[in-house]
C-alpha cells in the first residue's frame, strides 16, 4: 500500500493530483465553530466559509473519477444548526447528493420488554433550550447520483431471522443493508493528549465503513483534504487501499499520523 502524506495546504496540494485519480475521498474539513485546532482558525466569516468550501470541492469534483464518491463528514453546534445543510446545498450545484448519511455518536432505545439501554459516548450541553447533540452527517457526494455501491460491505444481520427465507433477495445470507443510520461511538479513552490529541477526530471505522460502502476493488485509489492525525489514512489500511493520499497543513497533526501508521504496521507485523 503506498501513503503519500502531503504538507501544506490541500486547495493548492490538490491542484498538483492528476483530473480522475481518486475513486473516493473521505474527509471530515473544518466546521467553522470556533474549534481550537492546533493551527488553525476556525471562525471564518459564514459566506467565506461556504465560498472557500466549494472552491475546495470543486477540486475534488476534477479529481474524482466519473464513478466516484465523495464522503464528507460535517457536524452543527445547537446556535448553528444549518451549517450541515447550507454546505450540502453549496455542494449539490456541482455534485449530487446520493446518500445521506447519520453518524450515531450515542442513543438510547427502548427493548420490548420495556428496558431502556443506553450506548455511546456524547458531549453533554447544560442547557434549558437545547438537547444534547449526538449525532453528525456524513452527506454521500456523486456527480451523477447513480453510482453503484455496496450496501451489505456494511451491511447487518436480520434480528428475525425468517426474513432470511422470506424475501428472495436475500439468496439465502443472513445480511441486509444496514440502512443510513450508523451508530459508530468513541472509543473509551483515559487521555485525550495522548490518545485523541486533535479536538475534533471522526472514528476509523467511521471512514472505512464509507470505504466499504463505495466498495474496497482492486487498485482503489482515497484521499483525504483534511487528514489531520490519520484517521481515514488507518481505515484505507484496514480496507486493503491501494494508494491513499492526505493533505494537513499542521506539521504536528501529520507527524502524529505518521507516528500511528508506523505504530500499526509494527503491530501488524507482531
């Protein structure tokens, strides 16, 4: 597998990459909430964000092969809720919007006989106007709207299990698509310096359940603006990518990706 980590800035870095070389980009940019990243400032004035935004995105949209897909990852703040949306409509004058994707960070449910379970891990708001937020989209770009994916790549199994001879679609396998809810939390951790130490991560299996959705083929080539500590770059490992590329303008970020590859392929090697 080839990693080409970049430094510097991606809207100038992608310039450089070939037009139709990326079959899927996953990528979570930054939200503009004032999130303190180690470089970076994320207060841009709203119509900049959104115009700086789409001058990325169209970039990706040259890169992208006609086939391809494009995952971004993008969350609100309860005195923000229509960032998400404002930046899919930005985005849907030059792609479309496939799929819409929910990222289930923490739920409770209710079982039938009346027990609530609760899983997840949240960040919890004291607030008397606001509910706690616990969840992300993950909007599914393509440039025709008709690519083909792979739903059971992510797909669950039938809680009844009669369904399996029931619908003939099943071919007999205990796998259904898992739908465009997907609860995916946190990994419990005891230090966010040392184990998390970027504010704002989206989980690995997160990025490779997107991976495996546009399918993990031969040859499979992802790349990620936004790389910050590597995330994505872990989950094109985990999905058997060819080539992955990232671009982050923070030399600490990158250094920390680096240092977690180079921690996994010891471990693999174990």
């Amino acid at each position: 597998m080839i990693f080409d980590l970049r430094p510097g800035d991606c809207l100038e870095g992608m310039k450089s990459l070939p037009a139709g070389s990326v079959d899927a980009v996953v990528t979570s940019p930054p939200y503009n909430l004032g999130i303190a990243y180690s470089s970076y400032k994320d207060d841009l004035n709203r119509e900049k964000y959104l115009d700086w935004s789409c001058e990325w995105a169209a970039e990706v949209k040259r890169l992208l092969k006609d086939d391809g897909s494009f995952f971004v990852n993008i969350g609100a703040a309860p005195k923000n809720p229509l960032l998400p949306h404002e930046l899919a409509l930005r985005f849907s004058s030059f792609f479309v919007l496939q799929n819409t994707i929910h990222w289930i960070k923490s739920i409770t449910v209710k079982t039938r006989d009346g027990a609530e379970l609760s899983a997840g891990h949240f960040k919890p708001i004291n607030s008397r106007r606001f509910i706690t937020d616990c969840h992300e989209y993950v909007f599914h770009f393509t440039k025709t709207g008709a690519v083909e994916v792979d739903r059971l790549a992510v797909g669950t199994r039938y809680a009844d299990k009669s369904n399996i001879a029931r619908w003939g679609h099943t071919d007999g396998r205990d796998l259904r698509c898992r739908g465009n809810n997907w609860f995916i939390p946190y990994r419990t951790i005891k230090s966010r310096a040392g184990q998390r130490p970027h504010p704002a991560t989206f989980p690995v299996e997160l990025a490779a359940q997107c991976i495996r959705l546009h399918g993990a083929r031969p040859g499979l080539a992802v790349l990620d603006p936004f790389l910050g500590i590597g995330n994505s770059a872990l989950a094109a490992r985990e999905c058997g990518v060819k080539r992955f590329i990232g671009f982050e303008m923070d030399v600490g970020y990158l250094e920390e990706c680096r240092r977690r590859l180079d921690a996994e392929s010891l471990r693999l090697l174990q």
